[in-house]
C-alpha cells in the first residue's frame, strides 16, 4: 500500500508520515499540491491519497483530487480538515476525517480504500 500525503503543516505531515510508516503503509509526504503532482508526475503513483483540503496557496485539496482522479482515476482520496463540513462532491470511494484524528482512525480509513478491499465490496 503506497500513500502520498499532501498536508501543508511541517509537524503535522511529519507525524503522520511516521505513524503510518510505522503501520507498515509507504509514504511520500509532501507540503503542497504542486509538489504531490510533480511527484505523481515523475511515477510515483499511489494507492490512496490523503490531503487536507486547506493547503495555502495554490491548489487546495479538492481541486487537487480533481486533477488527480483527471489523470489515475483508480485513486482513493482521504480528505482531511479542521472544519466539520464534508467537501461536496466526493466520491462514493473517497473519505473525510475533520482533525483532529487518531494515528489509528487514519490507518483505519486507508485500509478501508485499500484496492483489495475496495474490489470485494
């Protein structure tokens, strides 16, 4: 299982990183949407990918996730925010965590858009 992290929060993309390498799960993190799709870009492709949907200037996590499934529509999306309301137009697929959330309701919920268990649903 292979993440890519987008979250534009030093201490918060390190710790997150760290817990779900320590879950076994492959992380690339990276603080913005440019970069996550430079990344992507380059062959990096991902399983699942977890942003937070306020990331500062330049794309923000939706309309990174748009460009994302425009170009790997098999990609799970987990978005994660401070704010309570779910992102309008998500995909029966994708996900929404409000922060904050446990190392393990993270893991959780990435297991659970695993492409494994998504085919057997």
């Amino acid at each position: 299982m292979r993440v890519l992290l987008i979250e534009d929060d030093e201490l918060i993309r390190m710790m997150v990183a760290d817990s779900l390498q320590d879950d076994g799960i492959e992380v690339d993190a990276v603080s913005n949407a440019e970069d996550g799709l430079v990344l992507l870009g380059s062959g990096q492709v991902c399983d699942v990918l977890v942003t937070d949907i306020n990331l500062g200037a330049g794309l923000d996590g939706l309309a990174l996730a748009g460009s994302v499934r425009a170009r790997y529509p098999a990609i799970s999306v987990v978005f994660v925010s401070g704010r309570p309301e779910v992102p309008a137009g998500m995909a029966s697929r994708d996900r929404f965590l409000q922060k904050p959330f446990t190392p393990r309701q993270l893991v959780q919920t990435i297991e659970e858009l695993a492409p494994d268990n998504m085919e057997a649903s």
